[in-house]
C-alpha cells in the first residue's frame, strides 16, 4: 500500500524514547508526519519472527494474512470507517532490537497503536518505548509479574499508556502444583530458571514459586541462576540427582531445554514429572526429543478445546486451529489464540476510540475493554494491578500417537473449570 505521507516539523506533542534499556529518557520534538483524512489506521506490531523465541511469533504472519481482507475493508470508528494496516516488526529474540524496531514505528511509522507479545524479552523493551512516548500499547503472552514488575510498576499507580492481558505466576504455580498432586512423588522439585525477566521471576523468592511450594509441602531445589543458551547442565543435573528430585520445573527457551532433557536421560537422571514452562508449549520442540517426549507437561493458555469464539470472525477456538492446519499443514500451536486475539482487542479499541491523535484517550478506552475473545474475556478493570487483565490457563501432558507425532492432552483445569480435561496426568516412564 502507497503511504500519502506529509512530513513537517510541528511540535505536537513531545516524545521521549528509552536509550539502551537503561532507564534514561531524552526529551525530543521528532518530525511530525500527517496523513490525509480517511488513510489507513497504522498499527505496529513487534514479536519474534526469529532466534531462539521464535516459536512464539510463529503464527503472527499467518494471522495477520487471514485477517488482511477484514482490516483493509475498513474497521467502523466513531470518526466513520478506515481501512487498517498492521506492520509486523522482527524483535530477532533481542531486547535491544526490539526496543530498536519499537522505536522505529513510533518515530518514523506514525503509528496510532502499538501490539506486542511474547515473553518479557520482547513485551518489556516495546512497552517502555510506548509508555515514555506517550502511545498506547497492548501486550500478551508474557506473565503479568515480569511484565509489570520488572519494568518498575507500581500497584498503586501502574502505568498510563500500556496495558496487558495474560495469566500470572499464581495461576501458572496452582496448574503445576494441581498436574502433580495427580502423581504420587516425594515433593522434591529441581528448579530451572534462567537469568532473564521470566526466570528471575518464577525463581523469586517473594513473588514466584519458592514461597508457594514452601507452604505446600514442596522442597524446592534451586541451583541458580543460568544463562541463556547454556551448552552444559551437569551441575544441575548432579544437584537434582543427589537431592532425590522427582519433579523437576522452571522457564526455559527451546533450545536450553532439549540441550538439558537431552543430557538427563544420558546422565540416568529421570524425573516422574517435568512441568516446563515457555520450552515445551509447542509440537515443533516436543518433536526435536524423539520418544524423550513423551509425558512432558505444561501450562496451556489456548487450545482447540477452549470454549470460546472470535469477536472478528465468529470461528471458534477449533474452527480457528483447523484453518491454521489447513492453510499451513502444521499442527497447531498454543500462540494462534493469542496473536488473533491480540487484533481482536485492538479492532475493539479502534471501534471505541474517538480520537485517535489522541493518545491519552486511546489509552483510556483500552482500560474500558471489556471484550469476549477466542482466548477468553478480556477486561481490564477487576485484574490484580490496574493495567493487568488477566486469560484462564490450564495444564497439560504431552501424548505419542494421534494424528501428529504428539497430542496435547488437557489434565488439569481447577482454574478454569470451564475448559474441558481430555486426560489425566501420567508419570514419565
């Protein structure tokens, strides 16, 4: 699409960009670029399309693809109907990047809104970007305490222009513990959390797992921190090894954990339970393990069995796994409901909004939301801090055999319970 772009320097408005992650702000007055009345609505829109993190954008393209025709046909606002054009930028996995890319769309793309998703190194680079430039920011697929934690959040204020929805470490916590009160272990639970936003968070001893396993029984055993990319997990292995651990968990990318369960089952090390989060949401990873695979668990926060619908398309969540399957050929994949309900939300937005020049606005119309999504309801308003709306998870076990390689099997839904078990949890043979 030709852009009918005119650039001049007007001082409408001050921006503020974040140099380097560091917290530093510089006050600037960018060139202003103005479109003609009735161009496209322009959204940016960041996740990983590649490196290691890669798998959580891995249905963005496609999404955008099916939705294209519904969004250039223009979206009814309260200012009459325009088209909307999504740009898709690659966060490469890097946090600087995609602060980078961040920065780029809202300097040089004009664009009225921001989307985000995919694990706080990419949701918290693009969110601070959008909150110092005064642009208003949806955000997914990141638990809501690194994402607000981290990035300095304070409940009691909260911040103005960017808002999330997703599940949180309580919820992620009571699905695991919920999968293994369903197979008989001794409680003692081997730790795996990287030196990143997700792990310093599920490792924190106020705010994620310890606190919570302490009071339920669990021994937890927690080797520290690690490094991204790690080629070596010995030392963990002999700790879990020597303490007798039967449940092993924690938050690992792909590839650290096929380097990890790879070298536990070389080493004789064999858990009854593995409950990894981030690592093993996807078939693609589960696949890379042969057998190895086989009863692994995690968190699910989207499947075809949920019971919910688009607000777009009408399709329900298997309607809209089976057209991902048929357009790709793929099995799918956890991040389908997210990134399609990540547009939903925005579409809502857009069809409340009455200004979009103005931003202020714009954010307070996202905290109104309250929108039923194929990934459940999303509204902000009654979640645990004020610009965090929270989606139900459940647990689940992955199964050899089917019609793919492996199934996913729901075992556990306590904290859903509106979303139907098609299992239960088995020890690891």
């Amino acid at each position: 699409m030709t852009e009918r772009l005119i650039e001049i320097a007007a001082p409408l408005g001050r921006r503020r960009f974040v140099i380097g992650g560091a917290g530093a702000a510089v006050a600037l007055a960018p060139l202003r670029r103005v479109r003609a009345a009735g161009n496209a609505i322009r959204i940016g829109y960041v996740s990983p399309q590649t490196g290691p993190l890669a798998p959580f954008g891995e249905a963005d393209t496609y999404t955008l693809g099916s939705l294209k025709s519904l969004l250039q046909g223009g979206v009814a606002t309260p200012a009459g109907k325009r088209p909307v054009e999504i740009i898709l930028k690659d966060s490469q996995s890097n946090p600087s990047r995609a602060a980078d890319v961040a920065n780029d769309l809202i300097q040089g793309g004009n664009i009225d809104l921001m989307l985000v998703s995919s694990t706080p190194e990419t949701t918290n680079p693009v969110s601070d970007q959008c909150e110092a430039n005064e642009i208003p920011c949806i955000s997914t697929m990141t638990p809501w305490q690194p994402w607000f934690f981290t990035r300095g959040g304070k409940p009691d204020q909260g911040f103005k222009y960017t808002w999330h929805f997703f599940w949180g470490l309580e919820d992620v916590i009571a699905v695991y513990t919920g999968m293994w009160g369903q197979v008989a272990t001794d409680k003692v639970v081997g730790g795996l959390f990287p030196n990143d936003g997700d792990g310093n968070a599920w490792g924190d001893r106020k705010l994620g797992f310890p606190p919570v396993l302490d009071k339920l029984g669990y021994k937890l055993v927690d080797p520290g921190r690690y490094q991204d990319l790690t080629d070596n997990f010995a030392a963990q292995i002999a700790r879990f090894k020597d303490m007798k651990a039967e449940v092993i968990t924690g938050v690992m990318i792909p590839p650290d954990f096929t380097t990890f369960w790879t070298q536990a089952r070389q080493q004789g090390f064999r858990p009854k339970v593995a409950s990894i989060g981030k690592a093993i949401l996807f078939p693609s990873t589960v696949e890379t393990l042969g057998g190895g695979g086989q009863n692994l668990s995690s968190e699910v926060w989207w499947s075809p069995h949920h019971p919910f619908k688009s607000s777009l398309t009408g399709q329900s969540a298997m309607a809209l796994a089976d057209a991902w399957t048929a357009a790709t050929k793929k099995q799918w994949t956890q991040c389908i409901g997210f990134a399609h309900a990540l547009v939903e939300v925005a579409v809502d937005v857009l069809k409340r909004a009455p200004k979009l020049d103005d931003h202020a606005a714009v954010a307070e119309v996202i905290s109104m939301t309250a929108l039923d999504t194929v990934v459940g309801r999303v509204a902000w308003g009654s979640g645990p801090v004020r610009n965090v709306a929270k989606t139900p998870l459940v647990g689940g076990q992955w199964r050899l055999g089917g019609k793919w390689k492996y199934d996913l099997a729901l075992t556990f839904n306590g904290t859903a319970p509106m979303i139907p078990t098609t299992g239960r949890m088995e020890p690891i043979a």
